[in-house]
C-alpha cells in the first residue's frame, strides 16, 4: 500500500447519477454516488460485474456512450468542475494528460496497423510536444522501464507480435507517456494468467510510487487489491454500500454483501470443499428499487430492508456502511464464520503464493 497518500482531495464525487436511454427505457446505472480519492493514494472499487463500477470512472473521463447522461451530482477535479466539460476538446487538455485510463482488454486500446513505438512516441509528442527523435528515445525508456527487454529492437513490432502481457505492459507505457495525475485501471489483470497477473500488479506498484501519481483500481476480486488499495469502496447495483481502508473492509467489514465477497475468496477455499458463491442475480438496473438492493440475495437480510434503503451509517472517520445491521434497533448478527479469522489466514495464503513465486524464479534462473 501506498506511504504517499495525503489528506488532499483530488478528485471528489458528490451526489453522482448516471442514466442510460436504451430502447426508449431508462437504464439507472449510478445512483447518488459520493466519494473522494486522495493525492497520492490507492482507492479500489469492487464489485460483481453490472456493478456500476466502469461506468462510474468513465464518467471522470468523459468516456460515457452516447446513450448515458450524467443526471445529476457533480465531479471535481483539482479546482475543475469535470461535469461542466460538454464537448471533446474541452476533454482533451484532461482526457490521458491528467486522467489516463489502462482497460482490461489491451487489444482494445492498440492500433493493430501502427507500431508498438509508434503508438507511444504519438501520445509522448501530442501530450509533451516533443519532437519525434525524442519522443522516439522516451518511448524506447518506457517501454524498457515497463518490462520489454531489447526495447530498442523491439520497437517496430506490431501488437500481434505481443503475449497479452507484454501488451498490458505496453498499453502502461502509453498511459504513463501523459504523465498523468490519476490513473484508472479497470480490470487490467482479469484477461492474463495468475503469474503474469502477479507481475502486473508489482510493475504498476512499482511505477505508481516512482511517478506518484494517484489510482483507481476497479476490479471485481477483493483478493486482487489486497496488496496494493489503501482503501477500498465497495460497489453493488450502481451505489457504493461500503468505503473503508483495506484493514478495515478486509478485517471489519459491516454489510453483507462485503461478507459475502470476502466468502467467496478462492484464497479462503478449503480442498474437498465447493467454494462459496453469492446466490441469486443482482436486481434489473432498469427497476425501481424498494428498499436495500442487496436484501433478496441476502440472508441476514432485515424486514426493514425490503421496506426502505438504508442511510450510510458512519463506523469509524474512514469506515462507512449503507447497512440497517448497523441501526442500534438492529439485531446482533456475527459475520460469517469463514471471513471470522481472514487476517491470520490471508496472512498464511500470501506467505505461500511468495514461497510458490520465489520457487517459480528461482527454476526460471535456474533454466
């Protein structure tokens, strides 16, 4: 986790929605959404797929589809009112050189007919106003900081002469070449395989303290985050219904749906045993919503939560909840039994996949 972090607000989120028009329906994605990010720091957003959570940073960017509409909150950024930006190239001095964006699919965000260094020296001469031999150089640096061996050789290759993670590596470089403030990295591991995930995420630790810039890490795997948020919001049916530091959602976490994505953790699964899955599907973001979204696919679920939606209820200065289990007329009810010892077992669990790594290098150096 991050040592950078301030008490600066960067970006701050207040009251968001979002609404899409599909087949003369309304489509309510965000709903009243606030948060902040601060400088320097990590701020995941989990959550199933459908969550909202794409959506929500698209938003930071002026990246919606032409069927969606901010209807209401604002977004600011360092003094700018993002939500007042209604055309292109007024996104265009913030869209890359203050906010960059890594997707999860890296084929999605390179030119299959332009150059791996062409693609970079580009953005470095539009953003930087460079000329194209040093731009040329920078991308060479970049490509050779994020990971590319023989940078030089390998700068007139073609994306399809990439693995997919070389491609990640490269679609970071790009992000980076903007030199950008806050980077949005929307599931930039789900497309690669556990070891190349495992080297991802070190090489964008490792970039994010050397350029220090600030991060939204969107991903739909709490395991994922758990090395590298400082905090952690967690997202269901287009609202945030928990926001705490990592120790605090991993190790107290206070609404079931929480609970329910730290049980379903393959890291907590026992051999022999099914691992946990969350019943039901998340409710029709076209419906209007009665009471807590969470309550028909939640067993501990509440009378009051089929009733009405329950307030954020504030648990500690960092740690908040959208939960009626936290009303003091509520009931007293434990979490489940296998998140009850996380921090001792996840403990365990990262001691023996650095053990497996370690094996994995050294037969590798070996070789």
């Amino acid at each position: 986790m991050s040592e950078e972090s301030t008490n600066k607000t960067i970006l701050k989120v207040d009251d968001l929605s979002v609404n899409f028009q599909v087949r003369g329906k309304t489509l309510k994605a965000i709903h009243h959404v606030s948060l902040d990010l601060h400088d320097g720091e990590t701020l995941a957003i989990v959550g199933e797929s459908g969550s909202g959570k794409s959506v929500l940073t698209k938003t930071f960017t002026g990246m919606l589809e032409q069927n969606g509409k901010v209807v209401g909150g604002t977004i600011d950024y360092n003094g700018t009112r993002l939500t007042d930006i209604k055309t292109d190239k007024e996104w265009v001095k913030y869209r890359g050189k203050e906010l960059a964006t890594i997707f999860q699919d890296p084929m999605t965000s390179l030119d299959p007919i332009h150059t791996i260094g062409s693609q970079i020296s580009e953005v470095i001469v539009k953003h930087q106003g460079k000329s194209k031999a040093e731009a040329k150089k920078m991308a060479i640096q970049l490509m050779t900081r994020t990971g590319i061996t023989d940078a030089a050789r390998r700068y007139s290759d073609y994306p399809f002469q990439y693995s997919g993670g070389m491609r990640q590596r490269i679609v970071i470089a790009i992000a980076l070449a903007c030199h950008p403030k806050i980077l949005i990295c929307d599931e930039p591991t789900t497309a690669l395989d556990v070891t190349t995930q495992a080297q991802i995420l070190d090489l964008i630790r490792e970039l994010k303290n050397e350029y220090k810039f600030s991060m939204i890490f969107i991903t739909h795997d709490l395991g994922v985050v758990a090395s590298i948020a400082d905090r952690i919001a967690v997202m269901y049916s287009g609202r945030i219904i928990e926001i705490g530091t990592c120790d605090e959602i991993f190790y107290d976490p206070r609404h079931p749906y929480t609970w329910s994505l730290l049980s379903s953790l393959p890291q907590l699964a026992t051999k022999g045993d099914n691992l946990y899955s969350i019943p039901g599907t998340p409710p029709s973001l076209y419906a209007d919503i009665k009471g807590d979204a969470f309550a028909p696919r939640n067993p501990f679920a509440l009378k009051a939560d089929f009733k009405a939606e329950p307030p954020m209820f504030k648990i500690s200065d960092t740690h908040y909840a959208q939960t009626w289990l936290l009303d003091p007329r509520a009931p007293k009810i434990e979490k489940p039994k296998i998140i009850q010892n996380l921090h001792e077992r996840m403990e365990k669990q990262m001691e023996s996949d650095f053990m497996k790594r370690a094996e994995t290098e050294d037969i590798a150096d070996a070789n």
